[in-house]
C-alpha cells in the first residue's frame, strides 16, 4: 500500500485517507509508481476509502494529460 495512506480506527470505525491528496502533492507518474501507488493501487485505496467513509481521493499524476 502507499506509504502516503493512513488507516486506523475510530468510534465509527476503520478510516482510510491519503496525505498526498490532503497535503496537496504534485507527483509525476514515476514518482507515483515509485512509491507503489499504481493506477491498481490508487483504485483499491479509493474503494477502501469509499466503503470506510462514504467518499476517496486519491492522488492523480500532474503530468497525466
């Protein structure tokens, strides 16, 4: 998993969020890859996400056009 994503458990529950996005990196692909968040990644930590509070983000490559 990303090392950029954070989970851990509150009173409702598990919760899932990613520090690039809240922290608004600007990362290249290779950056992107280099740290395992792959396209495949970024769908699974967004499903995560989405199921733990309803809504995800995740981190887009500032040069993907």
């Amino acid at each position: 998993m990303c090392p950029y994503i954070r989970k851990g458990m509150n009173i409702n529950g598990w919760y899932y969020y990613c520090d690039a996005v809240a922290f608004g990196l600007k990362l290249t692909v290779k950056d992107l890859d280099s740290i395992g968040c792959t396209e495949e990644q970024r769908k699974i930590c967004k499903s995560l996400m989405e199921l733990a509070v309803g809504v995800g983000i995740v981190p887009d490559s500032v040069d993907k056009g």
